[in-house]
C-alpha cells in the first residue's frame, strides 16, 4: 500500500514539525474515513509511514497517539496499531416547534447562575462560550499592547472618534474583501463586542413592543439584549444541518408579525448549523420583499473547519437590507471587547445610539489590534484555532457517544466550539444543571436558549477550553448524571 505525502504549508520550521505530525494523522484518519482502511484492519507500521512520507520516526510516533487519542486506532499488545471499531455517531437533534406568534422574553433566572460559575476555575469548564487563554495563546498580540502602551500611551489615551479608529476599521473591511463584501472604512462602526453591535442594531430598525424573528433555539445573550429594550419576539424552528426553516420564516412574514429579523449564517450558537446558499437568498429575498431588516450574527464565521468561509448574508445582500455584526471575542481577544457593526443606511441612528450607551470604544485596544491584523498574524492563529476547535469537538462527541444515556442526540457543526445535546424528554437539565456544579462541572442548560423556557431537556457544553482529562472526566460525569436522572 502507498501513501501519498502531503506538505506541511508552512516555512517555520518549528510549527513545520508540529504541522507534520497532525498532517500525517489527517491523511490516515481520512483513509479510514473512506474505508481504505476499514475497521478492525492492521494500521500501517511506523517504519512504513516514515519512509514513504520522508518523516522522522518520532514523528510518525506523535501522528498515531493522536490518533489513538481520537479513537481512530487502537493498540493492540505485541501486534502494533488497527484501527478501531468505531461506534456509529449520535443522530441530529429534531428540529423543534415553537409557536409562531410573538411573546415577551422571559430570561431564566439559571442565566445570571451559570455566568457566574462559568468563570470559576474550579469547575470544568463547559458552560459559556469563551475560548481558553490557553487556546487563544495570544502572547503576540498582548506584547503589541504593551509596546504601543509604552510608546504611544498619552497620545492613545482619549475617546476614539464615533466609528472608531481608522487603522482597525480598515483593517476589518482588507478582512471582508475575503468573503465577497466590498465596504468602505467609513461603513464600519467599532463596537464593544458583538452584543453591543447586536443592541445598537436593533435600536436603529425597532421600537419597544416590536416584535422580532429569532432563531430557536438562540444565543440567551441576544434574549437579554432584547428583554432589556421591551421588544416581543417570534421563535423560529431550525433543522440542526440547514438552518432557520424558510417556509416558517415565510409564514410570520406574510402575517406581518416582525418588525425584524435576527439570524445567524454560519455556525449557530448553540446548533452550530450553516445555512445553504440557496437558502440564504431565499431568506434575503423574502426579507426584501416583506421590508423587513435582517441583523446578521457572523461572530463565528471565521472558526471554519472546511477550506471556504461560508458567505456571510451580507456579501448576498443587493438591497441594503442587512445590518452585519462580527466581533474578535471568539477567536482572539474576549477581554478586548473589540466587535463591529456594518448597519448601512442606518449608520446615522447606530452612532447616535452608540454616543448615548458606551460613547467609545478603548483605543489602545483598537490600535493594537490593527497592527496585529495587518502583519499576518491573525491568519497563522485562525489557522490553529480552527484545528484545535475541530479536534476538541471530535473528541467531545466520541466521549459523549459512550456515556451519555441511550436516546442522546448532537449536533455535528463544521465550525465554533459548541455541541448541542437533545437529551430523552424525561431529563431536566435544569436540575442536572444543580447536580453537576455539585460534581463540580459547568455546562449551559437548554432553557436558557429560549425566550418562552423551552429545551429543559437539553443542553449546550462548550469545546472553548480545548481538550484534556478533566474536559474528558467532567463529560463522563454529566454522561452519567444524565443516565441516572432517566432511571
């Protein structure tokens, strides 16, 4: 049997042999994926490996116990690798149906609890999605700020001018050019992360009492966000592949029930779904017609797991009709508080809004990150992220295939760093939500991910942290919990 070699696509000879090492465990993992190796067949020697990819023999060594971490092969005493008879993957949560008629948000009271404890150390972190400092590994960009602070912190300590600094916004719009969205600089405003980007969206195209289409189930900082500004909204069923379902988004449109409309294009938090091509036009178009504004979530739409970037709807959008959102919290700097809003023709009343809440966004922060931006180094960093994230969530859904109770259902995202878990309906997460901070483990329960208290069946969990044997061990116990709540 030959094997192909692959280059490892990077010059640093330091990150070469870490890059060689994953890209060996890709190539088998995808032979086995394709049935050129089946289950239960003898993996290839190392000293085969080696001389056929002209890789070190230790090399080699570091492939396959990732792989053997992943449960892709298994050893077997005196007789060398195999691969592992692996079990079949947990089906896709159903998509849910909630009424489609507008309601007030009524934000759990387990929101303000689970904020609280997802913060502290001392339990697995499972719950929000933040990413690690360890994953982050940001060194780079928190010398950049201790420099620029150095050199230039009496000239960058005053307000930042409305939209925020030049450098960044510009910056930001070389990013958008990537995904087909031509912008100007003076298009963008900075924001203090997306959920101030989300709420100065929302101040621009609704008024109290306005109801709006959201996604259900949906991130319980935009209910939040949307509670506090007294508007009313309509949960929109979503399938866990393709997203919002179109003909129930049509529906709520012909009856003229929303003043707007919420919805994320890639990678949903918590489902993780991306929406197809066709279906986002499809929801453009409808938008369109009906006058209806589209806020588009896209905060992770850079953590990728394929080739491509999916198309943001506001690279789709030929009617001005998208206010588009975005922030570096979740793959960069979370404590920056460094997002961005493209609100179109609506930029008049986002600036307005954003003089009376925040006023400004901390210019350090914003300069420093521009230079980050323009020298490469965010590219490099995506390029990790989005493999650590893609092995933490392999290994999660492994772990929670094997312990998890029977009827366990979740989502297979192709990027971000949260899993979805639908749990048999005779499990209430809230209570297992209690149970688990006594085992010491974290986690985000279904009902907070809607505005009417559905989901107390189901679960979000967080990959943000990166995988280890306590992430391994905190899972194994939720698992169990579970199994015992449904005895």
């Amino acid at each position: 049997m030959s094997f192909e070699a692959r280059p490892t696509g990077d010059s640093d000879s330091r990150l070469a042999t870490r890059f060689r090492y994953e890209e060996l465990a890709d190539f088998i993992a995808g032979l086995v994926e394709s049935g050129t190796l089946p289950a239960g067949s003898r993996a290839p020697s190392l000293r085969e490996i080696s001389a056929q990819h002209r890789a070190s023999l230790n090399t080699v060594v570091q492939a396959y116990k990732v792989l053997e971490d992943r449960g892709v092969l298994e050893v077997r005493p005196r007789s060398g690798y195999y691969v592992a008879r692996m079990s079949a993957a947990l089906p896709l949560p159903a998509p849910p149906r909630p009424p489609l008629h507008p309601t007030k948000v009524a934000v759990s009271g387990l929101m303000l609890q689970l904020l609280e404890n997802a913060s502290n150390e001392a339990y697995v972190p499972l719950g929000c999605a933040i990413p690690s400092a360890r994953i982050l590994a940001s060194s780079k960009l928190d010398r950049i700020l201790a420099r620029t602070a150095r050199v230039k912190g009496s000239l960058l300590n005053t307000y930042s001018p409305p939209r925020g600094e030049l450098p960044l916004r510009m910056e930001i719009a070389r990013r958008a050019m990537r995904f087909g969205q031509a912008l100007s600089p003076d298009a963008i405003a900075v924001t203090c992360g997306c959920t101030e980007a989300l709420a100065l969206a929302l101040d621009a195209v609704t008024e109290p009492g306005d109801a709006v289409a959201i996604e259900s189930p949906t991130y319980f900082g935009l209910l939040q966000v949307l509670r506090m500004r007294g508007l009313r909204v309509v949960e929109l069923p979503t399938d866990a592949e393709t997203g919002v379902v179109v003909n129930a988004l049509r529906e709520v449109l012909v009856a003229g029930r929303v003043r707007a409309c919420v919805l994320a294009s890639s990678f949903q938090n918590p489902m993780g779904f991306t929406m197809s091509l066709e279906n986002r036009r499809e929801v453009l178009r409808l938008l369109a017609t009906h006058r209806v504004p589209l806020i588009e979530d896209d905060v992770y739409g850079d953590i990728h797991f394929g080739k491509e970037r999916p198309i943001p709807f506001s690279a789709l959008d030929r009617h001005d009709n998208t206010i588009y959102c975005g922030s570096f919290s979740k793959t960069l700097a979370p404590g920056y508080r460094i997002g961005w809003v493209v609100p179109g023709r609506h930029m008049a009343r986002v600036l307005e809004s954003k003089l009376a809440s925040t006023l400004a966004t901390p210019v350090l922060a914003q300069t420093a990150l521009a230079e980050f931006l323009s020298n490469g180094d965010y590219d490099r960093h995506l390029r990790r992220l989005r493999r650590q994230f893609a092995d933490t969530l392999e290994r999660m859904s492994r772990t929670i295939g094997q312990a998890f109770p029977p009827g366990t259902t979740v989502t297979r995202p192709e990027g971000n760093f949260v899993l979805w878990l639908e749990l048999p309906k005779t499990v209430d997460t809230r209570a297992l939500f209690v149970q688990a901070l006594k085992k010491g483990v974290c986690f985000a329960p279904g009902v907070v991910f809607s505005a009417s208290g559905r989901y107390a069946h189901c679960m979000r969990l967080s990959g943000g942290y990166g995988w280890d044997a306590r992430i391994e061990k905190g899972l194994r116990t939720l698992g169990a919990l579970a199994a015992e709540a449904l005895r």
